[in-house]
C-alpha cells in the first residue's frame, strides 16, 4: 500500500495549521491621514482610532470612543455582509458544478 499520498497530505495540513497560527496572532493597519483601523487576519476590524482630533474637535473622549466603536462595527457588519453574499454566490457556482460533473466523477452512477 502506499502511503506517500497520505504523508504528503499530513505535511500539508501541518504546514497550513503553522501557517493559521501565525495569522491568528498577525494584526494589520490600515491608515489615512487620522484614522487608523486595526484589522485580525479574519478581516476583522479589531480597534478603530482616531489619532488626532483636529477634525474633531468638538468631540468629548465618550463621543471619539462611541464613533469610534460605531464606525469598527459598521465594518464588521459590511465585511459579514459582503462573505455571505459571496457565499451564496459561490453556493449557486459550485451547485453548477457538481451537476456538471462528468459521471467518472461520480463512481455511484
């Protein structure tokens, strides 16, 4: 029996678990002029900040921290959005493609 098949799949999960991992504890910026948002490897926006308060000025710290959690959930919102229309999408595309598949694809029929 040969097993080269199955070693080389187990190396390769080992490889992607390592390489998750790594991401999980990966942050990355985002920045313009002021605003800086804070994102985890999900696409997930982790921390909204304002850097300076030049532009807003008249806002007191509980009104920056109330915009600034507004603006890091209508984020998450979008980007939950946007994942599940793509994932409908992809839904209606890999459906095709079963149904299309030659029939040496499918060992039962």
């Amino acid at each position: 029996m040969d097993f080269s098949k199955a070693w080389e799949l187990l190396k390769l999960q080992q490889e992607a678990m390592k390489i998750k991992k790594e991401l999980e504890n990966t942050l990355i910026e985002s920045e313009i002029n002021w605003l800086v948002v804070t994102f985890n490897w999900e696409m997930k926006a982790e921390k909204v900040d304002f850097e300076t308060m030049d532009l807003i000025p008249w806002l007191d710290d509980s009104q920056k921290a109330a915009l600034e959690k507004a603006i890091q959930e209508a984020i998450n919102k979008w980007v939950k959005k946007s994942q599940e229309v793509a994932a409908s999408k992809m839904q209606w595309v890999m459906w095709q493609m079963w149904i299309n598949l030659p029939n040496w694809w499918l060992p039962w029929m």
